[in-house]
C-alpha cells in the first residue's frame, strides 16, 4: 500500500522543516517522499535520514505545476498524495486515509488552515487561531459529496485544491492526467476535476488533517497565492474553470453547481473588480472572454445567487463591459453606505480617508501619544515639556488620551483615542509624536512629520526577527511594515538598538542616535529635591528605603486584545516580615496588565503604582529594581543603582515565548533569582551584591547606557523641529 508523497519545493526554507518532521513522524511507514525542487536548490534533509526520499529538479522556475508532473513521473506507490513544501500533517494523517482502501478511487480529508508552526499549532493553535478570530469551522454541507465539499471549502476559485487527499495512481496514470504547465495559479483545478471524473469512489475522511500554513512573512516571504498579479489570475481563472468544465456532462447538475458557484463568486470579487479598473481595450478583451465562459454556466446554480451576481451574470453573457463595470461600481457605493450608515467606527475611518485627510494640514499641531494614550509619560512627555519651555507659544499641542483625561502641566488639547476628533486631528497635525505604533490606515500625508519614540532597548525578540507571532495578530509583520514606512524618525536609545530596529523593524527612515528624552530626568542635577518631592507626593517615608518592582507581562497570559493578566509570584507577606523594618515596596505592572491587584492589607509597606504616569519618577525615589524580561533595566541602569531579576519562569520565557537578543546569564548586571526567598536574600547584602555585579554592571552601561546624558530631548526636538535651541 506504497503511497508516494510529491512535494513541490519552492526554496521555503523556514517552513520545509515542518513539512518533513510531520512526514518522518507518521504513524504509517509505508511511503516514499518525492521532493522536487522548483529553479532552486535542494535543502539540507540530513536530519531526515530515516524517510525514504528522492530528489528531482525542474528546470528554472517552471511553477508548481511542472513540478508535480516531475514527481508523478517519478513514484512508484500504489497511492499518490500531494504537499505543500510549507504545509505539514497530524502525525496519523496517512494512515487514516489508508485505512479508507480506495484503490482506484480517492480518499479527502479536511484542511485546516493556521498561522502557527507544527509545534505552536498541536500544542495551542486552534486556540490562538480562535483568539485572533482565524479559527477553522466545519463545513456544515455534505462533506460525503467530493463535486460539493472540495469546491465549497476553498475560500475562493482559486483555493481549490488537490492537496490533503490520497489518490490512487492506477486514476492518475489509467487516464494520463497532467497538470496543465501553462496554468500559473490554477493548475489543481482541472487535475481535480479530471481525477474525480474518473474514480470510481470518493471517500471523506474526518481524520485525515491536512495543515495548511499561512505565511506570516508576507514582506519576505510573499506566497504564490498571496502574490499580486491581478490580469493574469483573472484570465487563468477563466481558462481552468473552462477546462475543469470539461470534465463533467453538463446534464449532471448536481455535479456543476458548486464548481459554477465558485466561479461566479470570482467574477463578483475578482473578474468585476478587475474589470472596473482596466483601459477600455482590456475591459472588452476580458468581457469577450468571460461571455464565453459564463456560456458554461449551468441553470443549478441560480437558485443559489443573489440579485447582484445574476445581474453581472447577465452583462457578462451579453459582453456589455460599461453595464458590468457601471453595476459592480454602483453596488460597491451602495455597500460603503451601507457600511458607513450601521457602524460609527467605519464611518470614521471614511471621513478620515476621503474627507479630513483632504482638508488644509495644520502646520502648527502636534499630536502626543504614550503608550496608546494610557498614560502622560515617555519620551512624548519629555518632548511636550521641552517644546513648552523652550518655545512657549509655537505650537498647538493634542494629547491623545484612552478615555481617562490626563494631566498636563501645559495647556493643550486632549482627544480620545478612535473619537471623531483623533481622526480629524490624525489627518491634519502636521507632527506626530508617538511611542507605539499608529493605526493601521493611518495616512502620510506630504509634509506630515512622524517622530517615532519607541519605548524601550529590545530583550524580546522584535517583528521581522520572530518567528512564529503567537501574540497580537498574525499579520503583525505585515502591519509592522506598514506602520514604519510612515515613520520619519526614530529615536534609538544605543547602538545595540539601532541595529535591531533597523534589522527587526527592517526601517529605513532617519535614526535619532541620542538615547531616550524619557531618561533625561535621570541626570537632572536637582535629582535629590526631585526625589524628596515625588515621595512626598506619593506618601511614601522619606526614612525607608524603597525596592520597584517592575516587572513585564507574558504573551500567553492574557483575556483579549491587550487585556493580558498578570500573577504576583513575588510573596508581599514574606517580604514585608523580613524587609519590612528597613524597605517599603511599589509595585509597577505593565500598561497591557488588565488585573489591578489590590494592596491594602500591607498598607504602609507595599504601594501599588500601576496606574502612575510615568515610571522615571518611579526609578528616581527606588533604591533597588526588581525586574524580569521588562526593558526598564536598560533605563534603569543609567541610574547605577543595584538591580535583581526575579525570572522565576526564565525557561518558558525564553524558548517558548520569545527568544531574547542577549545572552542573560552572560550579561545581566544583577542575580537571577526563581523564589522570594532569594529576592530577601539578596537586598539583604545589597552590598555586596553590588560589588560581585561592579565589572558586568560597568560592561553593560558602556554597551546600552553610553549615549546618554541628560540632552536626549533637545537633541530629538532640533532634529525633528529644525530648531536650534535659540528662540525663548
Ligand atoms: N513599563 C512600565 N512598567 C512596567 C513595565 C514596563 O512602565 N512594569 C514601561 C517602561 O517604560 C518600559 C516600557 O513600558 O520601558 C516597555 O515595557 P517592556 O516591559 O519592555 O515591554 P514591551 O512593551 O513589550 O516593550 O523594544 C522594547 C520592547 O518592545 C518591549
């Protein structure tokens, strides 16, 4: 029961892994693995030594098609089973369809698509697909019927696929089948067609998970679907639906509509699109065609249409290119009202699109951010005091806010984030100064100015360095991408930080080599005045010592988008019999930290300052950090003060979660520590803490604190405002 395993390998590197370890893994061991490698060249399998593999090579980049015809001409199993080079399988895939014995038939099973590699995805991928709302749903026809379920399962004509489904090669070679070489995107098509046409059964199999992996990358590692080639797909979608047509009788109604179902929805998306945008020769050209297809179209599918397809339905057949484009525009408008008039959210982000971003820009405006508008800190913070004091009356200035009004020591304008206001604004303040990213639609008008701040000396790993996105979205690279082509400045707190921004931002804008306008404070000469005046303010004894507790927060801990929960592995009650004589404690969560823990029985020991504004001050009246994987110990340091690591979940955060750009153990000017116990241990001889941590503290000042020096703002604020510091 030899089956032959044909995967068409395209140079993906970062995925084939997967793919192969899924195959060495089956439970069934009764295969060859055909690899054919498409124009490139053949990857490292040594790993691999127990698969029985072969190797082809086509010539150039003929295309997937080519390929697979390679590998058919190559195997030898009595079964053939198609792979993608990125895809893997559940490890009893091949086996399960097997035990379905469809010799001279076919057996599917179902696909599944993830975002995830093969490990993020069998340990909690369904999950995290659920949680950013990709999760698969079954199909709720009749999955028995392969002429319904293979077509209505693809999310689009092109979708449709041979993969996942064991085919016996007595169908293939009996009947000659090939996939047509010159069809770039829609080679499956017509095989498909062809092979069901001929087998004598077709059975689906619940079990027989096939994984389909979306790329992530799509900057650096485009995929062949995702790739943008709009004439082509149009036209070759045509021409395989045409084909495929062939292969089924035209009386077997039964058999054509899903088939004809599918077509019709591309030319609502894609044939209509197109045909809207192209020159009047091209629009003719491709209604020619496509009145020649749609003669194809058999009467099964009409009741499943409604008024707008029959309608394109009806120029197509009769080739009138100005009627089929006329309704596809009108019906487009008719849906943008639509959607504007039952959501606020969307009719905002119109008026901000084709109204506001059109108006006159204020040159004079500047927008401040800090951290989504939670808070009035950061560098944004830093900048707005020194614009106010440097040149009092310049500017207008607006601080977005998340709904809590902030207080601001200047006058300004505050505005809610997402309110008409922010997009009226976002569309035509000249400057823009925020320390995270801006949304994603935002538009760069000419002459808009962003100065991105960013928030913090990179530990975890960044965007374009990370592999697998298991937090936010996975389009998170995408979005990145496309956030940081609007960004004119970015700030880099050291050298180290620019080479990763640059790298894992992949930025290309101007660099800002000052270190952080946030960290000036902490190189203020009145430091000792400013710090008896923040205790004040906060009540905190002017005759204790205090230890921050400042700890970052976990991707895979979390309630929803940015709601992300956070336990207290540090035991207060502990600390405050053993340290409660000489220190008090201030706890500091993470701005994404949607639990606020209540302190109230250590009242007078422990404070919990999670919703103060800014941390520098923080920092500023701390005698001892307490941190983990948060980037605060790069700011932290330029004080000089002794600093612990209370990584009591090192091994999970490290390999599992993130991955980190340093070397920790190497390279951390302060003790890891995994218990309280130890936390105490170690701010009980502080000192000679501090004096076993003096070389690594002094290596690790000179690589991340050495570019600043309490000017970083007005270095910034010259830059980015063509001010020279002359004009108060
Ligand atoms: N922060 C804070 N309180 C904490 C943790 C962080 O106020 N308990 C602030 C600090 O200014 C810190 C910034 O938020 O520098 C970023 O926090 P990180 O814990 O480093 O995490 P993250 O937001 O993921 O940013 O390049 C930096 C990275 O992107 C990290």
């Amino acid at each position: 029961m030899k089956i032959s395993v044909i995967v068409a390998y395209h140079d993906e590197k970062n995925y084939i892994r997967d793919c192969l370890g899924s195959l060495a893994d089956q439970s069934f061991r009764d295969f060859e693995v055909i690899m054919v490698c498409d124009g490139c060249d053949k990857p490292d399998v040594s790993e691999w030594g127990g698969l029985q593999m072969h190797f082809a090579r086509t010539k150039d980049t003929s295309g997937v098609a080519a390929a697979r015809n390679a590998g058919l001409d190559m195997a030898t199993g009595e079964y053939i089973f198609f792979m993608d080079a990125d895809d893997y399988l559940a490890p009893d895939t091949l086996q399960r369809l097997v035990e379905k014995e469809v010799t001279g038939g076919v057996a599917y099973g179902e696909i599944r698509s993830t975002w995830y590699s093969r490990k993020v995805y069998f340990d909690n991928g369904e999950e995290l697909d659920r949680q950013n709302g990709t999760e698969h749903t079954k199909y709720e026809g009749d999955v028995g019927n392969a002429y319904e379920y293979l077509p209505m399962r693809a999310g689009s004509l092109q979708g449709i696929t041979i993969l996942g489904m064991l085919i016996s090669r007595k169908v293939i070679q009996g009947h000659s089948i090939r996939f047509c070489e010159d069809l770039h995107y829609f080679s499956d098509l017509p095989f498909l067609m062809q092979v069901l046409s001929h087998a004598e059964k077709t059975l689906f199999c619940e079990d027989g998970l096939y994984i389909k992996r979306k790329h992530n990358d799509p900057v650096n590692l485009p995929s062949l679907l995702q790739a943008k080639d709009d004439e082509k797909k149009v036209f070759e979608g045509m021409e395989a639906y045409r084909r495929a047509k062939k292969f089924i009788s035209a009386q077997e109604e039964n058999k054509n509509q899903y088939l004809d179902y599918k077509f019709v929805m591309w030319l609502v998306t894609r044939i209509a699109a197109f045909v809207v945008e192209a020159k009047p020769a091209k629009q003719k050209e491709t209604v020619i065609v496509l009145q020649d297809t749609l003669k194809l179209l058999g009467n099964g599918v009409l009741p499943m249409l409604k008024h707008h397809p029959k309608k394109l339905i009806r120029y197509g057949l009769a080739g009138d290119a100005a009627g089929l484009a006329g309704k596809t525009r009108n019906h487009a408008r008719k849906q943008t009202l639509f959607r504007i008039c039952t959501s606020r959210a969307k009719m905002k982000r119109y008026l901000y699109e084709k109204v506001f971003s059109k108006m006159k820009m204020l040159e004079d405006t500047v927008i401040f951010e800090s951290f989504f508008g939670k808070s009035y800190s950061d560098s944004p913070k830093y900048i707005f005091e020194y614009l106010n004091e440097k040149y009092p009356g310049k500017y207008n200035y607006m601080w977005v806010n998340a709904g809590r009004k902030l207080k601001l020591p200047y006058p300004a304008r505050q505005m809610k984030r997402f309110s008409f206001k922010y997009f009226f604004y976002m569309a035509r303040a000249k400057y823009i100064v925020f320390n995270g990213r801006q949304p994603q639609y935002f538009i760069k008008r000419k002459g808009n100015v962003f100065l991105e701040t960013w928030h913090g000396t990179p530990l975890k790993k960044l965007v374009f360095d990370m592999e697998d996105v298991t937090t936010a979205s996975p389009l998170y690279k995408e979005q990145f991408y496309i956030q940081t082509r609007s960004w004119d400045y970015l700030v880099a707190p050291n050298q180290f930080s620019e080479d990763i921004f640059r790298r894992a931002f992949m930025y290309d804008g101007q660099m800002l080599e000052t270190g952080y306008p946030r960290n000036d404070i902490l190189y203020r000469e009145d430091k000792e005045q400013l710090m008896r005046e923040i205790k004040a303010e906060l009540g905190i004894p002017d005759d204790k010592k205090v230890i921050l507790y400042a700890p970052t927060w976990r991707d895979d801990e979390f309630y929803g988008h940015a709601q992300y929960k956070f336990t207290l592995k540090l035991d207060l009650e502990q600390m405050k019999r053993e340290l409660g004589e000489e220190y008090v404690v201030i706890l500091r969560t993470h701005y994404f930290i949607a639990d606020f823990l209540d302190l109230g029985q250590y009242e007078g020991f422990a404070w919990n300052l999670s919703k103060y504004d800014d941390i520098a001050r923080l920092y500023l009246i701390s005698d001892i950090l307490v941190t983990d994987y948060s980037s605060v110990f790069f700011d932290y340091a330029n004080l000089r003060r002794p600093m612990l690591f209370f990584t009591y979940d090192l091994e999970k955060y490290r390999s599992v979660l993130r991955g980190f750009y340093m070397d920790v153990e190497e390279e951390l000017p302060g003790p890891m520590l995994f218990e309280t116990g130890e936390v105490i241990e170690s701010v009980c001889r502080i000192d000679e803490v501090k004096e076993e941590y003096k070389e690594k503290y002094d290596r690790f000042c000179k690589k991340y604190c050495s570019w600043e020096d309490g000017h970083a703002t007005e270095k910034v604020v010259n830059a980015v405002f063509g001010l020279s510091g002359q004009e108060k």
